[in-house]
C-alpha cells in the first residue's frame, strides 16, 4: 500500500476588517484626547493669582502654640527695571515676577563691612518653572562680585526645583507639590559664608498657595480673599 504524505496546510491570516480598526483607532484617540485635554485645562489654570490687595493666611498644626502666616500682595513697583509685585510674608517683603514661563523671585546677596552693607549679587530667579508639569526639575543661579574695600567679595545663589506631585483633591481640585531648595554663599578671602533652605509648596487652580512646609512647620490654607 502506498502512503501518501500529508503537507501541513497554510493558513492565511486574515486582515482586521476596517471596521475594526477604526473602532480600536477611535478608542485610542479618546485616550489620548482625554489626556492632552486634562494637561491643556491644568496648564490654563491660574495657579498663581497674583493681583494687588489679594491676601492669604495660613496656620500651623501646633495646638499649643498656634502660629499663623499672613499674605498679601501689595501695588506694583519697579525694581531692576522690572515691574514687579511686592508681596508681603508677615512683614517680610519679597518682590515677584510671574509671566507664562516662570514665577521668579528677586534675590540679593549683602555683604556687611564696618558697619556697611555692600550688595554682591542680585537678580530675579525662577522659582517656579510654568507650566508645572510633573517630575519636571529645573534650576537658576546668579553669581558676582563686588570691591569692598579693596578686597573682591563674590556672593552665588542657586535655586534648584522639582514638580515632584501632583494629585486630585477633593477640596481643592489639581494640587502640584513643589519642593525648593535654595543655596546662598558670600565669599571673602578670610571666610565663607553659606545658608540653605528648603520648602515644599502646595498650589491649588484658582487659589494658589494652600499649603507649605518648612523649617516653622506645617502651614494649611485658613482664609483667602483675591481681587
């Protein structure tokens, strides 16, 4: 008896009908559409209404002794040849600068002598980098000099930032955390002279800064009133 061999059969793949593609097509679309659209919205959110006369305050977690911050922007000025926004800590003024690609902060670095102070280096920096996108990290530095009495005096200041979180809030709506550090040293030829610090920030769309973390303690949003 003779025995024939059998061939394996060939199977031909069969195309997705179209149908089927632009059902998976329109599906993948919708995702990404949803995501640039909620990335669009968070990047038009006014995370940093600034305008004269607006104030926040903020109070501590200590039950004891309960501390409280007070906020408030006060009228335009000019200082660099640039315009900016005098904003008030509890007294303690510090001058801003918000466009659509940065709020940045002037920083200047004094150097006492014989009674004197010499400004060493000042400029606006960014400290914050717009719009904030999560795990983005960003810096800005200033550095000069200045004879002080015969003597050259070089002061540096370096921000560094990170967009470290970012998180649907059920009271606040999309909150960015922000963690700034920020380095100061002044140096003569006799000594060094170095400070540091670091806060994280919490800014909610609409509000701005409802929380903050540093070296006082832990400050959460108590009052508001924008303008």
């Amino acid at each position: 008896m003779n025995s024939k061999t059998r061939r394996p059969q060939k199977y031909k793949a069969q195309r997705p009908q179209r149908k089927d593609l632009l059902f998976w097509w329109a599906i993948v679309a919708a995702v990404f559409i949803s995501c640039d659209n909620r990335i669009i919205e968070r990047a038009a959110s006014d995370y940093f209404p600034i305008e004269t006369g607006s104030w926040w305050r903020y109070s501590d977690d200590n039950i004891y002794e309960p501390h409280q911050v007070y906020v408030e922007v006060e009228s335009l000025t000019s200082l660099m040849n640039t315009d900016c926004y005098p904003v008030s800590y509890s007294g303690v003024v510090h001058y801003i600068v918000r466009d659509e690609r940065a709020v940045r902060e002037y920083k200047e670095l004094i150097y006492d002598f014989g009674g004197d102070d010499y400004i060493v280096a000042r400029s606006f920096l960014t400290r914050i980098k717009l719009p904030m996108v999560q795990g983005s990290i960003y810096a800005d530095s200033m550095s000069d000099s200045v004879n002080v009495g015969g003597v050259f005096i070089q002061g540096k200041c370096r921000i560094d930032g990170l967009v470290s979180e970012y998180e649907d809030n059920s009271l606040y709506g999309n909150i960015y955390k922000i963690i700034i550090n920020t380095r100061e040293t002044i140096i003569a030829p006799d000594t060094t002279i170095a400070s540091t610090s670091s806060v994280e920030e919490y800014y909610a769309p609409g509000i701005g800064l409802v929380r903050f973390i540093d070296d006082e303690g832990d400050f959460n949003l108590s009052d508001y009133q924008l303008y």
